[in-house]
C-alpha cells in the first residue's frame, strides 16, 4: 500500500522540481527537432500514403473554389446545413483556402494532425507533472497510428485540440465555477464542429483530471457527492453543445445508410487487431519493434519505484481501454469506429504516467538515446514509406494527362490474394490499402468525375447534384476489375456501390490502381469495349468504347460468386 501511495502521489509536484532531480531532463530540442523533421515530410511529399488524405483534398479544392470551375457547377452543390460535425477542414478550406491555396492549407492541416495529438499529450504531462522530462519524447512515437495512416484528419486534430483544451481546462478547475462551465461549453461547440469524438475526448480527460491524483476520493462520502458534482456539471457543459446541433441538424452522421449496420470486433483476433490501431502503420512487426523500448522503460521504472501515475486519468485511460473492446468497428455508415479508442487510450496512459523522474546522468543519457532513436528511427520509417509512395502518385498523375476535362471515371483496382500483399506502403494494418481514395486526386488535376468523393450527409457539406446521384456514392471503395467481369461479384457490388449498374453508359474511363499486381479474380482480363489508353505500373487507364457493339462477354472461368472478405 505504501508503494501505491507513492505512486499515486498528490505531492508529485514538490518531488519533480529541478532542484530535486540529479539531472535536469531538458526534452525542447528533441521536440522541436521533431517538428522541423515532420515540416520536412509534408512539405516534400504532396499525396502522402494516408487511405482518405487525397479524398479529403479534393473536396477542399472544390470548397476552396474548385467548384465554379467547370464541369462541377452542374455536378456538385455546397450545403453547410447537411453537417454540424467532422467539417473543421471545410470550414478552413472554404475561408482560408481562397487566400493560402489548398496545396498549402491541405499541408498545414496534415502538419497539425501528425503533431497536435503527441504535443497536446506532452503538453498536459508537462503541466500535471512540473516541467520537461525525457519521457515525453517518447510520446512522439504515438504521432503515428492507425487513425492518421487511414487519413483521419479532423478526427487527429480534434484529438490534440482536445488535450490542448484539457490541459488549460485543468488550470481552471479551481477558479469561478460559472467561468468553468462557460469555458466548457464553449470548448465542446468549437470541438463539436471539429470532430464528434473529440468532444467525448475532451470530457472524458476533463472528468479524470476532476477526479484528481489519487483514489482517496472514494474513501469519504462528502468527497464522493462533491467529485459526483462535478462529473456532472462537466458532463452538462461538454454534452449540451452537441446535443443541441444533433437536436437541430437537417441530417445527423449515418442518415444516408438508415440503419446501424454495426460490423463487431467479434474474436480474439479482431479484438487484439483493434487494440494495436494505436501503434500500426505500414508494418506492424516493424512498429512493435520500436514500441518495446518504451515498455521497457516503463518496467524498469516500476520495478525500481521510480513511477508516478495520475490516478483520475488511469481511470479515463481504462475507461477508453474498456471502449475499444466493447464498440464496433463500422457502424451507422461510419468506418473504424473502435479504432479510436486505443489511440485515445496510448495517448493518456502517456501523459498519465512519469517514469524516471529522478536519474543519475548516466541513466538519464540512456534514457534520452534509447527514446529519442526511437522517435526519430520509427518516424525515418514512415519517410521512407512516404518515399516509396511517390512512385505510385506520379503514376496516377501521368494517366490522368490523358484524360479531357469533364470526363467521368470509374475507379478499380487489382485485388491481390492475401498472400501476395506486400509488407509496403500500399497496406496498413495488414490488409487495408493506402491508395483507396488516390483517384479522386482527378478532381484537382484532370477536372475530372470521380463517384467516390465524400459527399455524407451528417458529415461533409458537399452535396451531389441530382442529376448525378445514380453515378456517386457518399463513401466509396475501390472494387477489382472482376466486377466487370463476373456476375456474381458485380451483384454484391451493385448493392451498395449502385453506379456499378450499366457502368458502360455512364463513365469514359476507368482507372486501375495496383495494376502491377495479379488480381486474384480475373488476373489481368478485361472485358471487351474496353481499350488500354495508358500503363504507368501501378495506374491503368482504359478508355470505354461507347459506340462499340453490344459485348458478349465471356466469364473468366476464374471468376469467383462472392468476393474473398
């Protein structure tokens, strides 16, 4: 009990002032090292392998003033009362875009969704523990996850935003209770606006910090009614903004799919799948091996007593960790649900916990290299992935030379075997493709149609125009080329992707990605009326034949009934 109460220690900050420490732990340079370095990468790489960037591009050049740009006037419309959440890009497109260009914007938001949630954690760590320490390099290592490799840039820079807010939300916790209440309510609006799951982010840091550093509270009942007390006036103040706009909205997250299709995290693989989104990138084994020295430290300080924790946000940490195993995976039309979670929860055990608050200089030197190669091997890492990336990038780019503006094109792809998946930049977590939304990158750069543009009611302001609703679908996939082969697969396609249905008369083009892979459907096979226009590796173009005699197809004798899910 007596290490316990060390541990959870309401006295941490008489403890870690540097007067106290044998060495000062000094993490800035590492830190603004790192910002320069992710500068760098954004800066030098334009479409970056991260699944739903480029699509979140494209709509920001429309917002931005792409859309009075022929032929969108007749094919979109923008309308701000389709969505109260998930729209803080659009927003800043829309205002901001005009003026800096969207090339600029689109890499400054990937900036702040790579940087915001680490240094909104480090940030909260610095304030609850009195000042710089080398553990909070380490939390550099969580700017790479699953949620920002998939592209999540509202979700990622709401999560940031949400801890920045917290920490400051923490510094006012003992001041007017009417300024604390207005505070939140003004945090959670701005937050709604940005991202849904950034507000339930917030409130759940805020109700941990309220419970304060140990768990004394619960031992006495007044202490009990007040902590009570408080949860609640937070929990008013953070849920009535979102509440209000959810009460008032035309359209609320998932309308367009009419019910909760809710897709489970149901078997222990999945679960465990679920849970490593916080550290996955391109490569799992690749990211665990550089996850192990941080565990390690924080072992080693465990076992020699050198830990302190925060027990309020061990309590929000476990709550989040519960949420990750108990929420689905896709759900009312949005994906990865329970993918949020985990990195919730990494980002707070992080900023929850000290290790090695007092060092001697040769354990603090180690320390400090040991995190710091670290950050910057893993971050090296996804450069080189990024690298890699660009080949694919300029072979869309040359396809897309040949194709007329005000064209509409049909994207597919070569859908490899399992066994034939790479370890590379084109997948992440395994299985799930980086290049997904890489043609809607024809938008900007051939004025081009592409049916995949995120148009969600509830979730994006832009609206597609009736007259071309049966050719576009509010959230998109890439399908194999074997749709327009095979019955079977077409047939399970057609029911939710309905611009699959006589996809002859309704686009000119069709645009293979991963074409120098074998599709394990109909390997290269295409069917007739459909001409190769150019092949650049990795993108295909063909042209579809609109004059050309009705085609007698044969079906591959390859072609499977259901697609291998």
């Amino acid at each position: 009990m007596a290490n316990l109460n060390q541990i959870f220690s309401a006295e941490i900050h008489a403890v870690e002032k540097p007067r106290d420490v044998a060495v000062r732990q000094v993490s800035t340079a590492p830190l603004l090292c790192f910002i320069a370095v992710i500068a760098i990468l954004v800066a030098t790489f334009k479409f970056p392998p991260l699944l739903d960037y480029p699509n979140h591009y494209a709509r920001m050049w429309l917002l931005a003033g792409g859309i009075r740009e022929a032929p969108f006037p007749e094919i979109y419309g923008i309308e701000w009362d389709r969505a109260f959440t998930n729209v803080g890009i659009d927003l800043l497109a829309r205002f901001i875009g005009p003026f800096i260009g969207v090339s600029l914007l689109a890499r400054i938001l990937l900036f702040l969704a790579i940087v915001l949630p680490p240094f909104g954690a480090i940030m909260l760590h610095r304030h609850l523990f009195g000042g710089s320490y080398y553990w909070q390099i380490g939390m550099l290592y969580f700017a790479w996850c699953a949620t920002l490799i998939g592209g999540f840039i509202n979700f990622q820079i709401g999560l940031g935003l949400a801890l920045l807010f917290a920490t400051l939300d923490h510094r006012l916790q003992s001041g007017s209770a009417i300024r604390l209440f207005l505070w939140r309510v003004t945090v959670s609006l701005l937050l709604t606006i940005v991202h849904l799951f950034s507000v339930g982010f917030f409130l759940a840091i805020v109700c941990g910090l309220e419970f304060s550093w140990r768990f004394d509270v619960v031992k006495s009942r007044s202490a009990v009614l007040r902590l009570a007390g408080r949860l609640v006036a937070a929990m008013i103040a953070c849920l009535l903004p979102p509440a209000a706009l959810a009460l008032t909205a035309a359209d609320l997250p998932g309308s367009q799919v009419g019910n909760i299709l809710a897709d489970w995290n149901d078997s222990p693989v999945l679960l465990v799948s679920n849970l490593l989104s916080a550290i996955w990138t391109y490569v799992a084994f690749i990211d665990a091996i550089f996850l192990v020295p941080i565990l390690l430290v924080c072992s080693r300080a465990l076992a020699g007593k050198n830990l302190r924790v925060h027990a309020g946000l061990a309590v929000t940490a476990a709550g989040l960790l519960v949420l990750s195993i108990l929420s689905p995976r896709h759900a009312f039309g949005t994906g990865w649900i329970s993918w949020r979670f985990p990195i919730m929860a990494a980002l707070v055990g992080m900023a929850m916990i000290c290790p090695f608050q007092k060092v001697g200089r040769r354990q603090a030197l180690i320390l400090f290299l040991v995190l710091n190669i670290v950050v910057f091997g893993r971050t090296a890492w996804i450069g080189f992935n990024w690298w890699r990336g660009q080949a694919d990038v300029a072979s869309v780019e040359r396809v897309l030379e040949a194709v007329p503006a005000g064209s509409a094109i049909l994207p597919l792809q070569h859908d490899p075997a399992f066994a034939e998946i790479k370890s590379d930049q084109r997948h992440y977590a395994f299985t799930e493709d980086t290049f997904r939304h890489l043609p809607t990158i024809a938008v900007p750069l051939a004025h081009a149609f592409v049916p995949t543009l995120f148009s969600a009611r509830g979730k994006q302001p832009l609206a597609v125009l009736p007259a071309w609703l049966e050719k576009s679908v509010p959230e998109g996939s890439l399908f194999s080329t074997g749709v327009l082969s095979c019955p079977g697969l077409m047939a399970q396609a057609a029911g939710f992707t309905p611009y699959l249905v006589d996809w002859r008369s309704k686009f000119d083009f069709v645009l293979v990605l991963n074409a120098d892979v074998v599709d394990q459907n109909v390997g290269e096979v295409m069917p007739e009326g459909v001409n190769l226009v150019k092949d650049e590796g990795f993108a295909r173009l063909y042209a579809i034949d609109r004059n050309a005699p009705p085609a007698t197809d044969i079906v591959p004798t390859s072609c499977p009934d259901r697609f291998h899910w």
